[in-house]
C-alpha cells in the first residue's frame, strides 16, 4: 500500500519538496554537500509513486556504486516502494544487453572476463613489452578511459597528450598499440571486459530502435544520482534511455567531481539546463551536517576557487572554528594531529568518529607510526596499511636479508642501494596511477632511513646502522592499529568520498602536496580544488587542517596551498621545539623500565614496559581498579574500555599517583577523563597505599 502523500512531504524542506513534487519537465538538482539529495531523490519516487505519477515498476534509478544502489534500495523499500529498480550503470546495462542481445544479434552477448590483468600483459607481450605490475595496472587504467572516452586504439597517441595522459615507461604510440592488441586478444578468447558492458548496451540500443524503444517503454522515469561523475559514454547511455521523456530527474554537485583522471566530467551537469531548456533547477542548500563554522569555510574554499556550487546554509548547533596549523616539519605535523585525535577523544569523540585525510598513499606512514606511538587504535580505508603494500613488504625483505649478512651497513646508503637494484631512481615518474604510487611509497621507506638516521646524529650517536634501521622498521610493521570499528580512519580524499566523521583532520595541505606539483594545468588544479572541497565537507563539526614547512624540519620553504589563501584565521605558531627540530616518533626510543629494551606496540608504552616483562603494581590494587570499572560500566551501558583499557589501569597501579597532577601524567587518562574519574581512582589507590 502506498503511503500517505502528505505524510511523505511533511518531513521534508521546501526544496526538497520542489524536487518531489515538480514533474511533467526535466530536473536538474544541484545538490550541496550534506543537504539531503538520497532523501530528496526517494522521497520523489515515492511521492509520485503515491500520487499516481510513476508506477514504481517503470522507475529506474542509478548510480555508481553498488554501496549507493544498495543505500538507495533500503530506502524506497522503508519508503513503501520495493519494486523500484535501483542499480548501478553497469548493472542495468548488463541486464538489458544479456536480455536483448540475442534478439539484435542472433548470439548470447559473450561472457563479461574478470581477467583483465592477464589479458594486457598478454596484449603487451605480442607486442614483445614487459611492463612490471604497477604498468599493467597503469595500462588497465588507459583501456578504460579510452573508452568511457570515446578514444579509439588507433587515436590515443594523437589524444592523450592533451588530457594529460601518461604511462611511465612507455611512449603515448605504444599504449595506443597495447590498446589495439588488447581488443584482439579479448576477440580471441570470446569474451568482452566491465568496461564494455556500457558500449555494448549503447551499441545494441543505437542500431535497433525497436529494443530501445521497448527499453524507453519499461523506464518512463530515470533518476540518476551523482550526476557529476558521469562520463561521455555513459551520458550516451542516459540519451538513449531517456529518449524524449519529460520525467527524468538528475542530482550532484559540480564541486565534489573528483575523477575526472577517470573520464568523469561535471560538464553534463552544468550544462544540463542549456541541453533542456525547459528543464527544472532546484538547488539544495541546507546542510545537515556540519556546523555553521565548517560550513562557512566550505563557502569560502568554493567561492574563491570559483567551484560552482551552492552557498551552503548549515542547518547545525555551532561549533568550533576550523584551525590552520603550519608545523615545521611533517614528523611535527604527524604529532600534533595524534595529539588533537587525543583531545577529541578524551572530550567524548569516539576514534571511529574520527578521520586523518591525505592526498596520496604515501603520505599514511608517518601518520601510521604517530597513532601507534600515541596508542590510538585506527584502520587504513581499504584494509592496506603502509607497511603491507607489496612494494614496501618487498624493500623490507630485502633490507632484511642484507642486514643478516652486514648489520653495520649505514642504513640510508644500504636502503638508498637496495630501492635502486629492484628499479627505483631519484627522479619521479611523470604521470599519476599505479607506478606513481610505487614510487612515493618506496621514497618514503629512503625519506624514514634518513630521518632515523639524522635523529641519531643529532643525538650524538654516530651513524645509524642497517640493522638497527630494520628494527625500526619491523616494528612500525607491527605496531598495534587494530582493524576494529572503533579506529580512527585514514584515508586519502578520494576514498573518503561519500563519507563523514565528527573531527577531521586534513593534512599536508602545502603547495605540491594539495595542489599536486603534478597538476599542471587549470582543469587539473580545479581538480585538486574539489578535493579540497570534499575533505572539508567531510566533517561534522571539528575541523584540523595542517601543512608543514619542510619534511625534516630543516628550515624548508615549502608553502602553505593555495586554496588557504584568504579563508581561514591567521595560521596557529608553527611549533618549533624550542629551535631544535623534534626527533621522529620512533619505536627504538622508547625502552622498557623492567628490562631496557624497546618497545614496539601501544599498549607497552602506555606500560613503559613490556607486557610479559614483571609487573610493578600490586595485584590487589589493579584487582580493584577493575572491580570499580566493571561496575561503571555496567552502571552506563558502556563497554568497560571507553572508561578506561586495561593497560591504562595497569600504569595507574604501577605509578600510583597521589594527585590529579600525577594522574595526568598517565598516558590514556585526559583532562576530562580525568574531572569524571579522578576522585574515584585516587580514593581507590589511597585505600591500597
């Protein structure tokens, strides 16, 4: 049974309202970041569902992921609209190309392969070429931006140049030609690729009007969500779907378009109005996310970046304002943004409520070893941390195995040797993707040698050796960031997409870093603009945006980015040590009290101790911290580590403060967790003494 009308627009704003209600025209909703378009989008369906506009069997909505049809199939279902197909381009193409091939070609459409990867290193091996794995992956990327581009095999190398297109190692000619053999090797195992899903759908409906008028038929209403990603060949699809319907609705944001590197364009967005003239624009404005402040540096970021987006209104309680903080150095920066995930978790922010986001992969390491350090738990978006990427668990093999054989090596001449025997140089490749990514992961591992390296100078040490390098390095593998749904989340900006968090804290935002040095042009710095944009609007209502001078904090000139010009307060002091650059976080510094050895996880310095070195606190003591705790939280419904961890409990029973001040010396404990619970624990330990 459908659902009452009016009970479908009462809980929805007057815009929202305008998008479900307005039909008999194309619309067009430029939708801000946070303003509630999925809400708009299902409410309309369902809306005219229950009017008698739409039968909800002749609705099709799409959108790009599987993550979002899903989203948007919950939704129609809660809604009283099952039926509504909801699915991803690919999957509705899919469906209608397997239905209607046979009768457009007289033949099944051939098997879609998942073997991409082996089918463009046999295309490179015809062509007597042996790219390594980061190329074939780079290849993989050109054959489908070729084509979601349009781009034949025989016209890449007189059009990829002027997109900026680039595979290291090879010439634009020879990517055309490995293009060019790929088709033929997918000819000749009778099979097409994921990517030929959309042209075969477009080929079939573009050589038989009677199947694509059937389709036009099935569809009457089309629904297409972020519509700010679509790219050329599916916007032919759109064409042929929609034919001269009048009731398709499309919504995005032209400020949140970040893979253009990927075919994607907001041009059909913007320019959606000049295409139909009598089209509907609605915009969304209110922003339920985040707080007036985060808003209103959003507003600024688009306005001065010229974006074209919406003036966000935040419908929020206020908040803090956001901060700029410039730090010496990037292991500076890394600190100081473990220390404020600190701050915010000890002021009631639970770690999975919580967000560090970078601009490429490479930058994760420093970040990785700062939380580790600081004992905060987090998880890498994807699942694959620094130190478990194929390219840096092969360095560390290898430096590994040299150190078993010569310990005493100077660790940044052994690593700096070993990066150049498996294929690394000083000199970057050109061009982004895979072989890219390689790269700034393996020039980190040399960037962390040298930073081990000058801290044990500096120290008075001498030259730091390769095995104790590969110590370092061991344990930062196995520092503890349990992959739990209470860690705090890196991420880089594209993958953090679609999502949110109540503190955010955006880093490396310096010239070359956020803009990239490598986008060159105004299309790809607008590029790096909207990825800006997108990490702001991540965050609900604590906002961290840091950059740092130099890497090593060694009087660098590096700049604040551009996209900081004129939008935030006078920056925050850098912190400068006293003029002395900090020592980087590093595991080989903290020793255990029991024994002197280093410690590797969080929970150990937390100790400053190993866990199976002896105790020093009485057992009566921790027995009773923990009776107390239990009870607490049993008393507020709380799991009983949100009060305190049992190793935080074990360092209050071994140093057994006699005041607050001692207690908030204890790793773990915090101002506020400090005022809830200090009384009790000093009343505890006093009963104990």
């Amino acid at each position: 049974m459908n659902a009452d009308p009016a009970e479908l627009l009462a809980g929805l704003d007057p815009e929202q309202q305008e998008v479900a209600t307005s039909f008999g025209a194309p619309v067009v909703v430029i939708a801000g970041a946070g303003t509630g378009k999925t809400r708009a989008l299902t409410h309309r369906i369902a809306y005219g569902t229950a009017v008698g506009a739409f039968q909800p069997n002749a609705v099709l909505a799409v959108t790009f992921t599987t993550r979002a049809a899903g989203e948007l199939r919950s939704r129609l279902r809660g809604l009283g609209v099952p039926s509504v197909q909801a699915r991803t381009f690919h999957s509705a193409a899919l469906r209608q190309a397997q239905y209607f091939w046979p009768r457009g070609y007289g033949s099944q459409l051939p098997a879609v392969s998942d073997e991409r990867m082996s089918m463009v290193a046999e295309a490179a091996r015809r062509l007597r070429l042996s790219p390594d794995t980061s190329a074939l992956r780079d290849l993989l990327t050109e054959v489908s931006w070729a084509k979601v581009s349009n781009v034949a095999p025989a016209d890449y190398a007189e059009l990829a140049p002027g997109h900026g297109r680039e595979v290291a190692g090879l010439d634009p000619g020879q990517v055309g030609r490995v293009l060019g053999r790929y088709e033929q090797v997918k000819a000749d195992r009778e099979v097409i690729d994921f990517d030929d899903i959309l042209l075969c759908a477009v080929a079939l409906l573009s050589e038989h009007g009677d199947i694509a008028e059937e389709v036009r038929a099935t569809y009457r209403h089309l629904v297409v969500d972020e519509y700010q990603d679509v790219n050329p060949v599916q916007q032919n699809l759109l064409d042929l779907w929609w034919g001269e319907g009048r009731d398709h609705c499309v919504v995005g944001d032209p400020a949140q378009t970040i893979h253009s590197f990927a075919g994607a364009t907001p041009s059909y967005l913007t320019g959606f109005a000049g295409r139909f003239p009598d089209a509907h624009l609605v915009r969304l404005v209110r922003d339920y996310r985040s707080s007036p402040q985060v808003v209103g540096l959003a507003n600024r970021v688009a306005r001065n970046t010229r974006l074209g987006t919406v003036v966000l209104e935040s419908q929020c309680e206020p908040g803090p304002e956001p901060r700029v903080l410039p730090c010496a150095s990037e292991n500076d920066e890394s600190v100081a943004v473990a220390r404020w995930l600190v701050e915010q978790h000890e002021a009631g922010v639970p770690w999975r409520e919580q967000a560090v986001l970078y601009r490429v992969h490479a930058q994760s390491p420093l970040f990785e070893a700062a939380l580790a350090q600081a004992g905060v738990p987090f998880t890498v978006r994807g699942g694959e941390g620094f130190y478990d990427r194929p390219e840096v668990r092969q360095v560390i093999g290898t430096l590994t195995e040299l150190a078993r054989k010569d310990p005493g090596l100077p660790c940044v001449d052994a690593c700096r040797d070993v990066l150049t025997r498996i294929g690394w140089s000083e000199q970057p490749p050109s061009g982004q993707g895979r072989v890219r990514e390689r790269w700034e992961s393996l020039a980190a591992v040399l960037a962390l040698a040298e930073d081990v390296a000058a801290a044990q100078v500096e120290a008075g040490q001498g030259t730091a050796d390769l095995g104790g390098f590969v110590d370092e390095l061991t344990a930062r593998a196995q520092a503890e960031h349990p992959l739990s749904s209470d860690g705090v989340t890196l991420s880089t900006l594209h993958a953090a997409k679609g999502l949110e968090w109540t503190a955010v804290a955006l880093v490396g935002v310096q010239e070359g870093t956020l803009p990239l040095s490598l986008a060159a042009g105004p299309e790809q710095v607008a590029e790096e603009a909207r990825l800006f944009y997108v990490g702001i609007t991540r965050a609900r209502r604590q906002l961290l945006i840091c950059w740092s001078r130099s890497r090593r904090g060694d009087g660098g000139h590096r700049q604040p980015s551009r996209f900081l010009d004129g939008i935030a307060p006078r920056p925050e002091r850098a912190p400068s040590g006293g003029g002395r650059r900090p020592k980087p976080t590093s595991a080989l510094s903290a020793t255990c009290r029991a024994c002197g050895k280093p410690l590797h996880t969080g929970a150990e310095r937390k100790l400053r101790r190993h866990v199976d070195c002896p105790a020093g606190y009485d057992e009566d003591t921790y027995t009773s911290l923990v009776a107390w705790r239990l009870g607490l939280a049993r008393e507020r419904s709380v799991p009983a580590y949100v009060i305190f961890t049992d190793a935080t409990l074990m360092a209050i029973a071994e140093d057994r403060p006699k005041d607050t001040t001692g207690l908030l010396a204890i790793p773990g404990v915090g101002r506020t967790k400090c005022e809830q619970y200090g009384e009790a624990v000093l009343a505890i330990l006093a009963e104990h003494s």
